[in-house]
C-alpha cells in the first residue's frame, strides 16, 4: 500500500480529522441532490465508500483478477494474495488469535445464518433456550425463529427500558434456567444506538457455559471490537457499513467450536478430498466458504481496513460524539420531536417522531432539501411496537459528516413543521 | 418547498389532519387490510353495499399524510357509487400517480393527488387504500369461512 497523507492533525493532545480533506476522499458526496448539497444521513444502513476503497476494487478487475485458490498462474497467485491479505486484516481489527477464525460471508446475516444453521443445527434441541433481546435486528431475530421452528427449541427475549437500555436482571433471569443453549445479541441497536453492556453480558452467559453470538454490524466502525477481551464465541458484521463494499461480511468464531462444526454449505472451496463415496473437508476458514467469493469484494475491504486504520478509530468516535451531541441537542430543541432511544451509552445516530407527522412524510421532505435520512421500521419491527409507533425517522452519522450538516438537518425539520402547521 | 407543495397540496394536508370517514364500521359486508411491508403502515378498510352500490364506507389505521389523505380523498369519491366503477376509478387515479397522463375529467378531488407521480417510492403509499378495497371486494368472490 502507498504512503497516504495524514487525514488528521495533532493539536494540543487532541487528534483532530481534518474533515474537507477526508470528504474529498469520498466522490460521492460532491453532488447535488434536488439542486442542494448532498447530505448523507442514513450510514446506519450503509456508509459512502472512499476513492481507497473504489479504487482497490477497480485495480484488481483491472490488473490482476482472477480466481483464488487454485491457479498457478500469476493473477491466481497474486489475488489469492489481496484476499487472504484481507483475512489477515480482519483478524488484526478484532484481535483474534488466528486467520482460521476469519470466515468471510455475504454480510451479518449471512454470519448469523451459518451459526444458526451450522452450530445451531447440529447443538440445539428440543426444549433448549435461545436468548436474543428486544431490540435485535431481523436478521438476529429470523434465523433463530427458523431454528426454533426446526428443533422445537424456544426463543427467550431480553425486554429494555423506555430508555432503550437493556434489563440485565431480566437477561440473568432468563440465562438461569438452565435450558439455555446459545445468547445472541446486538452489539449496537441499529434502531435507538444503544450500546449493549455485551462485556458484562458474555461474561454472564460465560459463567454458565452458555455460548454467545454478537451482532457487531453497527460496532466496527465505531468502536475498538477485541473478541478475546470479550471473550465471545461468534461476531458477526458487515463490509458495508465500514466503509467498504456491499456484499461481503465476516463471521469470527471461536476455533474449536467452528472446527466442531459441521460445514454450511458445499461446494468447491471448502473440500480436501471429493469421491462420490466420502469428501473430506478442507480445513478451517475454508471449510465455510463454498464457491468462488466475493474476491474483489474482500479486496475492497482490506482497503477499507487500511482507511480506517489511517484515521485511527478513536479519532472517527470522538468525532461522531460531537455530531451525535449537536444533534441532539437541537433536535430536543424543536417542540413535538421526541427521541426514541436515550441510553447512557450510545452511538452517533438519533431515531426521531414529530407529532402529527409521519416518518415517510419527513423522509421526503427532507430528500427535497437534498438530506438523506432513514424513514421507516429499521428492520427491527418489535423496537417500533415496544415504542407503539408504526416507525420513525433517523439521522445516523458517519466520519464524514459535518456540524453543519447538523445544522442543515435541524433547520430542514423546522420546513417540515411549517409545511405541516 | 414549492415543488413539495405539489405533492402537500392544502386539500392532502387537509384531508391528513382531519380525515372524513375515519371510523370502524360496525357490520360492514366487506373489510380488508392494506399493509405497506416497507414501512409497516396498516390501513384497514370497511365497506357496506347494498343492491351492488356503495352504501357507506370507512377507513382505519396509522399511515402517512400521503396514505391517509388519499384513503380519505377514496371513501368520498366511491361513497354511493356502483361498485362496478370501483376498478375505472382505481385504473384512472393508477394511471394519474404513475405516469405524466392528463388528469381524465371524472376523477374529480382524486387528481390532487397526481403529484405523487415526481415521488416514485411514495406511490405505494397513495395507492394502499385502493388496494385494500379492491382486496376487499376480491373476498366475495370466495367461499364464506364460517367460524
């Protein structure tokens, strides 16, 4: 990789981004949307992706693609090389002890699918427990459900506060029957940004030998994820919402229990030995990744590690701290808008109702004054019923969103009251 | 703001705060629910006919200004109509919110609607109501279930 120019300058102690240069970083924002600046505001469903990252992808279709573990051919060798330089990546991100337990998936819920349907399939039976809580995405939600369907175990829920905290009297409760199987959990709610004591959660589970599973999807990209501080048996998360592209996820899971497992899907890939009588699994990560991957997809997120890393994560959090401050308090500030989600702990994005006017409605007015924002039930519909409210609208921020923009969106819901008085 | 009051005409914005027909039928002869998957919104849908004519008819749920003004804008245009022009309706006020077509004379209030048609992921939401009557209509055609 070539030397990159800093994007941050240290002053005083504080390491500041510097914000212009690394918005010129990302192409995308530059445009105009309804003839206003783009301002970008739905990163909890998926971030922008930096020239870094755009054009990582392009060199390898460009000068060295071709397919990984089988070639002796140079471009073989040389992909093999960028992928795998990937693996390695990832492993050092989340500190885990070995590239084996590095398994590159479609995205979270695919991570998710593997365990539920891997270990869950193969552990888990009649009458045992699986705790997830209220506020989960659907992709933690749904795979468990189809679990449950299949062995006739049963699907044990967390409840929060009003706040949007976790009731971790509740979660002891649940773990102390003695029938529990598996805790899977969300890292950070996509839905309200809370984020979940997970440290104090696993070593809950850990103590009575239950194994845990974390949805990181919103985590990595903004937080320090160590999976042998946390002690987790999975972590599940997504290439695009950390900067790098679509379609490429990451399942970490603890070694002996993924070499325990039975494999996910065959194929090509994940096979030592094939007779029509008998096939030998490869070994680990291989065993679970049939078929050809998404190999510039993996690429692309090596170099999207590589940006980050440069930035220097603690740096991006202050930062999205700040944003997450600012807005909140000038959103409070707007009689009738109310903030769903208000834990202690939480991370830069706000989920938001006005009263008397509907999220789709605000969505579309603010698209109009060129700002994008989510509208809807966040793919977390039990959040929306636990609150009584058919959806909400939210604003999430990523490193490269400005107090400006801030103040663009506050001044922009004010239009909408207006329009709707 | 001037092309969103296009779409937020004074009549939507009206019919959104104060929506006529907004009640549960109590014995209706045909009733249906409209969900709009993509942002959970549920429109139920109550219908009396007598004699083949829309005798009364009544909305409920939660929705946006868009779907709640149009269910609204909808329970007055087929109040008392045949149920045969259910589908003429529903094929010209379609017609209006997806394509540049003239407004067709016969729709009436319905065309303030037509400015949905420069918001393409709002058309669902202008069109949920309709779909809910229509589905509710489908209903006669089959068996009765008794409970």
């Amino acid at each position: 990789m070539s030397a990159l120019p800093p994007l941050t300058t240290a002053s005083a102690g504080n390491t500041k981004l510097d914000l212009t240069r690394i918005r010129a970083e990302f192409p995308i924002l530059r445009q105009r949307i309804h003839g206003k600046p783009l301002v970008y505001l739905d990163n909890a469903a998926s971030v922008q992706k930096p020239n870094a990252v755009i054009d990582a992808i392009s060199d390898c279709y460009r000068n060295y693609y071709a397919n990984i573990h089988r070639g002796v051919h140079l471009l073989s060798e040389r992909s093999t090389i960028a992928y795998e330089g990937t693996r390695e990546k990832v492993r050092a991100l989340l500190n885990a002890a070995s590239i084996r337990e590095i398994i590159f998936t479609r995205g979270t819920t695919e991570s998710i699918n593997l365990v539920a349907s891997s270990f869950g399939g193969s552990t888990i039976k009649i009458g045992d427990e699986i705790v997830i809580t209220g506020m989960e995405h659907h992709s933690n939600i749904v795979p468990w459900q189809l679990l449950c369907e299949r062995t006739g175990a049963v699907l044990k829920v967390v409840p929060f506060s009003d706040a949007g905290e976790l009731i971790l009297e509740e979660y002891q409760r649940l773990l102390n029957s003695g029938r529990v199987k598996l805790a899977a959990f969300v890292h950070i709610s996509n839905a309200l940004g809370t984020i979940n004591p997970v440290n104090t959660m696993i070593d809950l589970a850990r103590a009575r030998g239950i194994p845990t599973l974390i949805d990181g999807a919103q985590a990595v990209a903004h937080l320090t994820v160590d999976v042998r501080a946390l002690n987790c048996d999975f972590y599940a998360f997504s290439g695009h919402k950390l900067y790098g592209p679509s379609g490429v996820g990451v399942l970490y899971g603890k070694q002996a229990l993924l070499e325990a497992m039975p494999p996910y899907q065959g194929g090509g890939d994940m096979i030592s030995v094939v007779t029509f009588e008998k096939t030998e699994y490869a070994d680990l990560p291989n065993k679970f990744e049939a078929g050809t991957p998404n190999i510039a997809g993996v690429i692309g997120l090596g170099a999207a590690l590589d940006w980050l890393n440069h930035l220097g994560l603690d740096a991006v959090a202050a930062h999205e701290q700040q944003l997450l401050e600012d807005a909140t308090a000038q959103l409070l500030a707007i009689p009738g808008l109310s903030i769903m989600g208000t834990a202690r702990d939480k991370t830069a994005l706000v989920a938001f109702t006005l009263h008397g006017i509907h999220p789709h409605d605000i969505g579309t007015i603010l698209d109009r004054e060129g700002i994008a924002i989510r509208a809807g039930h966040h793919c977390a519909q039990p959040v929306m019923q636990r609150y009584g409210v058919p959806a909400t609208a939210r604003a999430s921020f990523a490193v490269y969103n400005t107090r400006d923009e801030v103040e663009a969106l506050v001044k922009s819901i004010w239009k909408v009251k207006e329009l709707f008085a | 703001m001037n092309d969103l009051r296009d779409l937020y005409q004074e009549v939507i914005l009206d019919h959104n705060k104060q929506p006529r027909n907004f009640r549960i039928l109590p014995q209706p002869t045909h009733h249906a629910d409209g969900v709009n998957p993509l942002c959970g919104d549920r429109i139920s849908v109550f219908l009396d006919i007598e004699d083949d004519i829309i005798q009364d008819i009544s909305f409920q749920g939660a929705g946006c200004a868009i779907s709640s003004a149009s269910a609204s804008l909808m329970t007055e245009a087929l109040k008392g109509k045949p149920v045969d022009e259910v589908e003429h309706l529903f094929e010209a006020f379609h017609t209006v919110v997806t394509t540049n077509a003239e407004c067709p004379k016969g729709l009436g209030k319905l065309s303030v609607l037509a400015g949905v048609r420069n918001y393409p992921s709002r058309v669902k939401c202008a069109t949920l109501a309709w779909h809910a009557v229509r589905a509710a209509l489908e209903h006669e055609k089959q068996p009765v279930a008794t409970e």
